[in-house]
C-alpha cells in the first residue's frame, strides 16, 4: 500500500546570531492509511518541530515531504493554506475550539470551510458527536464542556471533513489519566475505522497501546522505530 | 465563512460589545451635539447675511471688514451703481435695538435693528402681510421667530427701545410684514425698517438730526446676470475711492467671533473623532491580543489570511454601525427635549458628514488590530513560534 505521507531527509535549522540549531535532522518516516502513530520524545527533541513541518506549516530546511502524492516544497503559501484545509485534520494541545461558536458549529466548521456544509454534512457531524458521546452537548458553548469533551470535539472536527492526514500535539496533556486513555483510543479507533493516516506527538508512553507504530526522536534525530506490537509493548513496559 | 465568524462571535458575545457600542454611541452624541451646536451659532451669526439677495458686499476701506465700524455715505452708492456688471445696490444700516411689550423686563426682546432700501439687496422677502414701501415710514418687518414667540400679527404696532445720546429713546412701529424666521444677524433676531427710519431711531451717540448724507454700514451688491462677481468686485473696488469690496462669504468670515467660534468647535469636533480612532483602536487591538492563540488556530487548519483580516474589520464595521445608529437616534430625542433657546441645528449634509466621519473612524481604529490578525503565524496553534 502507498503511505499517504513520505518524508525524506527533512532538516529544519534555525540560524540565531551566526550559530545554527537542527531542531530536526535528517528524519524520513511515513504513514499509511489506517496507520496511527506516536512520535514520543523528551522535551526538545524536535517533535513538535516535525509535526509543523509535516502539517506545512513550517517548510524544511532540507528534505521533502508528499502528502498524498503532493510535494509540499511545490506549493506557495496560499496553496499550503488550502491544501491544509483540505487535507489535514488537526487536534491541538489548547485553544482548539473557538468559544463563540457551538459544539456542532465548532465541528461543522471545517466542512464550511471547505464549502462542503449541506444537509447531509450537518448530519454526518451530528452523528460523529454522537457516536463520541457528546448528544447531550450539541448546542453547548465550549466554555460549558469538561477537557475531555473539548478534545473529543476537536477530534470530530480534525476528522470530519475527510482529510488524508489527521494530526494530534499532545491531545491529552491537560487531562486526568482516565480521560487521556478515552480520547486517544476513541482517536485510534477513528483513524481505523476511517482508514486515514494519523500522527500523535505525545511525552506520554502509556498512551502507545493504541498505536500502530511508535517513532521515537531525540536531538531532532530518529533514535528509534518500533513496528511491531510487542516491540510497542515493551517499550511501554520499560517506559 | 468571514461574516459567519464576525457575527457568531459578536453574538455569542453580545454584552461585551453592546456595551462598547455604547461608547461609540457616547462618541456619536457629542459628535452629533458639537456639529449642531457649530451649526446653530454659526447660523445666529451669519443668517441675514447669507440669505442676502446680492453677490458682493463694500465696506469703508481700513476697518477689516468690521460692518459696525464700516461707515459708507449715501453719495457712494450712486458710484457704486455705475459700475459696470451691477445690476443694483442696496444700502444697509446694521444696529441693535430692544422691543418692549410692557414694563416687564421679561417681556423684552433684544433684536438687531436693519435700515435697508424698500425694494433693494438688503431687504428679506416676506411671508405676510407686505413689503416696506418708503424710506421714511415708522414701518417694520419682522422675523417670523419674534412673531410666533409674542403673537404678533401685520398690522399690531411694536414699541422700540433704543438709547441715543444718555437718554433711552422709545419709538412706535407698525408692523406691515412678517419674514421667513432664518434672519438672525449677531445672535439676534432681526427687524427691518426703511434706512431713513433706521437713521432716525437707532441707538447713536448723540440724539439724531437731519444729515445731508446718510450714513450706511455697508452696501449689498447684486450683479447682473452673466457676470463674473470677483471681475466686478475687482472694477468697484479700482472705481470707487476708501471701500473694500468683497464676496458674502469673506464678510461672514469676518463677522465677531464667528471664525474662531467655528474653529473652536471644529478642532473640538475632530479631537473627539481621534478620541473614538483611539478608543474603537484600543478596544478591538485589547480584544485582538486576547485572540491571539484562536486566530493561530484557526490558521493552522486553514483559514487564510484574507477571511481573518475581513472578519476583523466586518465585526469593528457592524460594532461601529450600531454604536453610530443608536448614538444617532439617542442624539435627535435629546434633541426634542433641549429648549429651543439652545442653539442647536441639525443640518442634513453636516450630520451626514459627522456620520461617515464616525463610521470611518472604526475601520480606522481598527487597522492597527487588522494588521496584528494577519501577522499572527498559525505555528502559534503548537506553541512555535518562526
């Protein structure tokens, strides 16, 4: 199977005052639909840094990444934009939701956006809250729901308008270990059941039961690849 | 998708910015108010002289355009007359006079007292009754404004006060017409006698005799038809000896106070419009700051620049409307209830000045905050920073 994103070779040097930091250094990975992934790492080791290159919104110093066949160095800013619309989802560590618009309004947005927003849409994002539990809070503001409930309403919405790539920072770093384990695995199983290639940064190692492949970077390198769901299980275990 | 977001937020958070609608609303009223005010004591001044059926006014020459010092004789206007391009000249004496109707001093009426030539530049159309008819008639026109407040019809008789010499002279007018009530001259409102009448009656240092040359204030000028009034002022002024000729506007300008009271109230009038750039400017850039992590959000999963620059400015538009509409409507019921003795005018083109003045003054405010949306970096939404 063709993996919906390849990156190859990606640097990202940031020059400050004559001296020069590789926050991520030579990195290639990539991810298939229906792969959901962890990139773990101490504070510092570049992963968030990967996360914004791979969702374009930083350009590589060096390297290259494809979106589903797209190069992402070939596209100007506004194509980035668009295609970011388009072909992402994103999940955030804060501020995910805007506040001064509802549950579905929140979710729906991203169909808006796309103009994709019809009577079939309403409802497609309707039935997602559902099935994530939140039936109860569709017409709820965000400041009226707990964190968890915000992050399974970003979940929705990163989700919704049937993007190639989905990508989560740290999606559960202001939740109880209870919730935390909830959002992520209602995440994977998402990502499975809608066959999309996802990428979570997280610090939390416990949380890598629910994915398939777990890429472990320090000093903005790729120290290691684990593939295999015992290999995933150790490293948890040691973790 | 730029008005969907503009107008959930600014109805999701509708209290906060009713109340700052209110501010504008305050803006808008004092605005409003000062416009009127400049208006209404512009138009005290100035009224007879702007309605005045002539181009071109003469002034005695060295008394910078002051119509109280101008002294003209009434051989000028002869001169005046033969020049080419003037159709016809119009003499007018300019005092002040008191109109008693009893011994009650509340039932006194400070007025400016007009001599002009029946049928000449100078004299106001009327309303009722008719016009003056000789030069020597103990006869009068009255503004329409004196006329309602004291009930008084063509044909009553008005008792004048004036002081000549140390001694207060009292003099009996019959009211032949009634004008228009926009005549007021000097915060007054204005009567009209024949200039002989005029000459007879008015407040002077020493009590009036026969002169063989009337004096006049000034002379209003009427050019005929087709002719260029700067080219014919120009021709007065090299064919007449000691007077000044000029255009109706330049006289206004040179009225007492009238300049610096206008400039005044302007400079007030445009303080207060930068006052609301800066307010309007502070409000939404406070707001915008506070925004800063959702815009970098709403970036990141691709909203562009253009939609968050135009929902800015559409939310500052619709705030600033409806501060400016309800700073309006609150403005004109005031209005109804202020005593007319405030000299308030609302003028159409000038409101509507005021208005477009205070509707730019959001988006103007508001650019410094516009210019932050579109330069907040959507890494903002993972915590980066370029």
């Amino acid at each position: 199977m063709q993996p919906v994103l390849i990156a190859e070779s990606v640097s990202k040097i940031y020059s400050n005052n004559g001296s020069s930091v590789r926050a991520v250094d030579n990195v290639s990975l990539d991810v298939k639909a229906g792969e959901f992934v962890a990139l773990v790492g101490p504070s510092g080791s570049g992963k968030t840094t990967m996360l914004a290159v791979l969702a374009s919104l930083l350009r590589p110093t060096l390297g290259h990444v494809q979106i589903d066949g797209h190069d992402l160095n070939n596209m100007n800013e506004t194509e980035r934009v668009r295609f970011r619309r388009e072909k992402i989802g994103f999940t955030f560590q804060n501020n995910n939701l805007l506040p001064y618009l509802t549950v579905q309004e929140n979710v729906e947005m991203m169909l808006k956006l796309n103009q994709k927003l019809d009577k079939e849409g309403r409802e497609r994002a309707r039935q997602l809250l559902i099935w994530l539990g939140l039936e109860d809070r569709l017409n709820s503001l965000p400041n009226r729901l707990s964190g968890g409930q915000k992050q399974r309403v970003a979940i929705a919405r990163s989700l919704i308008h049937n993007p190639s790539l989905v990508l989560a920072d740290e999606p559960t770093a202001n939740l109880d270990s209870e919730r935390a384990y909830q959002v992520v695995k209602v995440f994977s199983d998402l990502i499975h059941e809608q066959n999309k290639a996802g990428i979570m940064v997280t610090h939390d190692l416990r949380l890598c039961i629910y994915v398939d492949k777990v890429i472990q970077m320090r000093d903005g390198k790729i120290e290691q690849v684990l593939t295999t769901r015992q290999e995933i299980d150790d490293f948890i275990a040691c973790a | 998708m730029a008005f969907y977001l503009a107008s959930k937020e600014v109805w999701r958070n509708k209290g906060r910015y009713f109340l700052f609608s209110l501010v504008i609303a305050l803006i808008t009223t004092l605005v409003l108010f000062t416009a009127a005010l400049a208006e209404g004591l512009a138009s005290a001044n100035r009224e007879y002289l702007s309605k005045l059926d002539a181009q071109l006014i003469v002034f005695q020459k060295n008394v910078d355009l002051s119509a109280n010092a101008s002294q003209i004789g009434e051989s000028l206007l002869t001169s005046i007359k033969r020049i080419e391009g003037v159709e016809t000249v119009g003499a007018i004496g300019l005092s002040s006079a008191t109109i008693v109707f009893s011994s009650s001093q509340q039932s006194q009426q400070d007025v400016s007292l007009i001599g002009v030539e029946p049928g000449k530049p100078g004299l106001p159309p009327v309303l009722s009754g008719r016009s003056l008819k000789t030069t020597r008639a103990r006869e009068v026109i009255i503004d329409q404004r004196i006329a309602k407040k004291f009930e008084i019809k063509p044909g009553d008789n008005l008792t004048i006060k004036t002081v000549q010499g140390t001694d207060e002279k009292f003099f009996v007018l019959k009211v032949v017409g009634i004008t228009n009530g926009g005549q007021q001259y000097l915060f007054r409102p204005s009567i009209f006698v024949p200039y002989r009448t005029w000459d007879e009656i008015r407040s002077q240092p020493t009590p009036s005799i026969i002169k063989p040359d009337l004096i006049f204030n000034i002379v209003a000028v009427k050019i005929s038809a087709g002719q260029d009034a700067s080219e014919v002022a120009s021709r007065i002024q090299s064919g007449v000896k000691d007077i000044e000729v000029t255009d109706i506007a330049t006289a206004i300008r040179a009225l007492p106070g009238y300049t610096a009271q206008q400039s005044t109230l302007n400079t007030q009038q445009i303080f207060t419009l930068l006052i609301g750039v800066l307010v309007i400017g502070g409000f939404f850039q406070i707001q915008m700051l506070q925004k800063i992590p959702q815009i970098g959000v709403l970036k990141a999963i691709g909203v562009s620049n253009t939609i968050v620059a135009i929902a800015t400015v559409l939310q500052i538009v619709l705030v600033t409307t409806f501060g400016v509409v309800l700073g309006s409507a609150v403005t004109f019921m005031l209005a109804a209830l202020i005593p007319s003795t405030v000299p308030i005018i609302f003028n159409g083109s000038l409101v509507a000045i005021a208005t477009t003045a205070l509707l730019l003054i959001g988006p103007l405010g508001g650019l410094v905050t516009v210019r932050l949306a579109v330069s907040v970096e959507p890494l903002i939404a993972l915590g980066l920073s370029s």
